[in-house]
C-alpha cells in the first residue's frame, strides 16, 4: 500500500487540473486513469492521415480560465476560419446565404428570435451558474420543459425552432421536451449570456495549435505518477480517508462524469442522496463528424463553411482545416448530428450513415461535398469510459431538488467535473475551474506532507 495524500480518479482536465495544483502546494498526488490516455473527452489523434479533434476543441473569450491556462501551458491559439458567407436553409427548405449572426429569415421570424433570445438573456442575467436553484423563478422553470417553454414564448414555429436549436442540439445535445427551461437558462448564464451562443464567432472563437488535448498532456507532464489503463472499481472510505486500489490517501478527486460515480463501488455506499441524484444527470448524444476534402472547395465559393439549419440532419457545421499544420491545405468540415435525429442515424450501417451525412452537406455546400477523401465519425457514446457527448445535463425538476448537493464533499472524497461546474458548465473553462476549487478546498484542509 502507497500513501499519499490524494488520490486524483480521471486524467480529464478536471482531475490534472486538481492534480497539478495539489502538487505545486507540497502534496503528494496519484492519478488513476481507466485509459490508456490522458484527456477524457479531449482527444486529438490522426486517422486516416488526418489530424482530427475527436472531442473539444473551441475556446471563445469568456472562458477565461481555460484561457489563463493555455497561457500558463505556454499554447497559443489562433481564430476559426471564418471569412465569408454562412448558410441558412429555413422551414421552406431554401437555402440562403448570410453574414453575421442574424438569420436570413422573414422579418416577422427575426424580430421573434430576437425577443425570445432577449428574454432568455434577460432570465441568463439573474442566474449565477453555480448556484441555478437560486434564480428567481427556478421553482416554475425546472418543473417546465424547455420545449414547453418555447411554445408558451412564441407560436412562430422557425424562431422557436432556431431558439431551440443553441441550446438542444448544439449544446444540451436533448431534445427540448426532455430538459428543463432552468437548465436551458442554465447553459446561457453558464456562458456569459444567451446571445453568446448565438454568436457562431464568439462562442467557436478560436483553436489550439497542435489541438485542444495538448491541455491534459502538458498538465500530465507536469505530474510523476499519472496511472493509465487503471480503473478505479472501488474506494474504501472513512471519514479521514480513502483507500483507492493500492494506494491510501487523506483525500479523493473523483473527477469523473457523474454517470460513472455509481459504477464504483463505495465502502460504505454513497448516502442516499448522493446515489439518487446522479441517476437524474444523464449524457446528452451528438455525432461530430470530421469530413477531409482535397481542398476547401467552399472557400473559392465565398463562403465560410459555417452552415446552420434546424431543418437538416446535420444541425451545423464549419471549417475546422487544419491552419496550423504547414503544408497541409485539404479542407476539413466539422458538423453535428445530434439527440434523436442521431438515434436514427446511429441505426443505420455505417455506408447509410455516409450517405446521409453527405447529402445532408451537399445541401448546404453543393455537390463537391458529396466527394471527400477521408470521412470519421467521433464514436464517444460507444466509449464506456464516456457513453455520450458532450455533456451531462440535469432531468427535468432534478436542479432544484438536487443541486445543492452536486458540488458537497463525502467525508474526504470531492466528486467533480465540467458537469457540475458554474462558468463553463460542459466544457473544458468549467472543468479547470472545477479542478482548481477542488484542489483549493484540499489544500486549505491539509497541511503538507
Ligand atoms: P472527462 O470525461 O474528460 O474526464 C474524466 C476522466 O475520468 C476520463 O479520462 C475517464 O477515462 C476517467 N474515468 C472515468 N471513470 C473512471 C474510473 N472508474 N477510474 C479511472 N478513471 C476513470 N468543451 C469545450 O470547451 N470546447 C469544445 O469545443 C468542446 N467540444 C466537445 C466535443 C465533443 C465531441 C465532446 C465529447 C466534448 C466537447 N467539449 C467541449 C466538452 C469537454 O471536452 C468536456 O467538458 C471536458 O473535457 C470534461 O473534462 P473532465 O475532466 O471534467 O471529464
């Protein structure tokens, strides 16, 4: 048996992030990974001959200790490809072309998306993320599917279907029916504001060089005993302590996704409410869908590769070439396929797949797109280590009756991760800020070794 003084479970982001900021205040630290990788739902690999980001990737301005971290790492960024026209295809099946971040609707549509989206601003502006119980009208908004709460918004079925679209399948990765209005207010506030993700350039502002999982990998770098390919099944826990596999340690950072937490067996169990409450948080399902061509063909075109539409199988997609490799000018597009429209196209073999991928994209940018040279589907609901993406989100009615126990300490183990985090709730900011918090609350606890 190895002591020390904690046990970090998970090399995502949250947990290197606890573990880096424990070991640079004197404690001695172990990470325990199931992979045989560090990263979590950061993965930037090359198939095929190509360099994909399998999982995150965009970094926009208010994440800003996500920014403060690639500083630290010494990473840099560099912007979206961006230049040009975007496409809208609306209700009526047209395709449209477009600057900026209003939609080419009819007029009638625009000022209604505009109104709905000032509302949920408005409603954003009175939530701290940490702590979404709290807002004002949580009562009423988390007993109300957020679908529901469109309809009693507007009877202009294309603004609520746009409105919809930012936070179900773009984000919550659910549909409206199945998530509530709080949690929708909860995904805005987690972001700065509604209007932030309405804004294609503000909230994929911008990419890594070399690609977002350098994070996880400079972090790891920065630890001596970082465990791969070691799954924690069990933790024997007392009030002052934990044995986890052959290691004993004052603390614990479970620092996996909360639909894992009761895959691992506690002893003693977990108290009731601990157990219930992460039965109501559940992964969301997108297909991100990386499709190389020999070219960025829709560049010479004018347009900037960014495609919305609620109506299409793929609910978005963007460039996402590859700038920072020299020599390589192949044109990659990045798209998503999301909740149940994914549920029909995970049933289909995988040729199907292609097929309806592709035409979905030859809608937006012609029949070019129809021939790509590489085509990969990032297959994270069929990784037992993750089993969904890109989050999780909370049941209907679950934030108010359980959030003021997500973020509590059992005796001496913290479970956290992105999905439990305020600012940058789902996304790597939120993870950084959980890792740190945790690893402050520790260190404020414990005198070093
Ligand atoms: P994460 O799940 O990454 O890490 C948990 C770790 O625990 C994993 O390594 C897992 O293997 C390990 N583990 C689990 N159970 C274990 C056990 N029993 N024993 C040992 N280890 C165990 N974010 C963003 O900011 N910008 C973006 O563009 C995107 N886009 C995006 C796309 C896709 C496809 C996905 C899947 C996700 C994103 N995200 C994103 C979200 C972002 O990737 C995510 O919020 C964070 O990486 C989560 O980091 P965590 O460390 O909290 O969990």
């Amino acid at each position: 048996m190895k002591d020390v003084d904690v046990v970090v479970v998970g090399a995502g982001v949250t947990g290197l992030t606890a573990a880096v900021r424990l070991r640079e205040a004197g404690l001695k630290v172990a990470v325990l990974e199931a992979r045989d990788r560090v990263g979590g739902r950061l993965l930037t690999e090359t198939v095929d001959g190509v360099r994909l980001e399998i999982g995150g990737q965009w970094v926009s301005p208010d994440q800003t200790a996500l920014l403060a971290m690639i500083d630290e790492l010494g990473l840099t960024t560099y912007p979206r490809y961006r230049s040009g026209d975007s496409i809208y295809i609306g209700r009526d099946g047209v395709r449209k072309t477009f600057r900026g971040d209003a939609f080419p609707v009819p007029s009638d549509t625009a000022m209604e998306i505009k109104r709905v989206a000032e509302e949920l601003d408005r409603l954003a502006a009175q939530m701290d993320p940490l702590v979404p119980w709290e807002h004002p009208d949580a009562g009423e908004l988390d007993q109300m599917s957020f679908g529901a709460w469109l309809a009693e918004q507007t009877d202009d079925q294309e603004a609520s279907d746009n409105i919809g679209l930012y936070i179900g399948p773009a984000m919550l990765t659910k549909p409206a029916h199945s998530f509530s209005a709080l949690s929708a207010v909860l995904m805005a506030a987690s972001a700065g504001g509604f209007a932030h993700l309405l804004d294609a350039d503000f909230i994929l502002d911008r990419r890594i060089v070399g690609g977002l999982q350098e994070v996880p990998l400079r972090l790891a770098a920065r630890l001596d005993d970082v465990v791969l390919s070691a799954p924690v099944d069990k933790i024997v826990w007392d009030d002052s302590s934990a044995v986890v596999g052959d290691y004993r340690a004052r603390h614990v950072v479970l620092a996996v996704p909360p639909t894992l937490v009761n895959r691992i067996q506690f002893v003693p169990a977990l108290p009731p409410v601990q157990a219930q409450m992460r039965q109501h948080q559940s992964f969301g399902l997108v297909i991100k869908l990386h499709i190389t061509y020999e070219t960025p063909f829709w560049r010479s075109a004018g347009l900037s590769g960014t495609a919305f539409s609620p109506y299409a199988l793929v609910h978005e997609a963007y460039d996402n070439s590859n700038e920072d490799v020299d020599g390589d000018d192949r044109g990659i597009l990045v798209g998503f396929v999301s909740d149940l429209r994914a549920d029909a196209l995970l049933a289909l073999d995988p040729g199907e797949r292609r097929e309806k991928v592709l035409s979905s994209l030859a809608a937006y940018y012609g029949p070019e797109a129809l021939t790509p040279v590489a085509y990969y589907e990032s297959p994270w609901q069929a990784d037992e280590w993750t089993a969904g993406a890109f989050g999780t989100s909370f049941d209907i009615g679950s934030l108010t009756r359980y959030g003021r126990h997500l973020r509590t300490p059992v005796g001496p183990l913290a479970i956290v991760s992105s999905d439990v985090a305020g600012l940058g709730f789902q996304h790597v900011d939120g993870a950084i800020r959980m890792g740190e918090a945790a690893a402050a609350a520790i260190i404020g606890a414990t005198p070093a070794s």
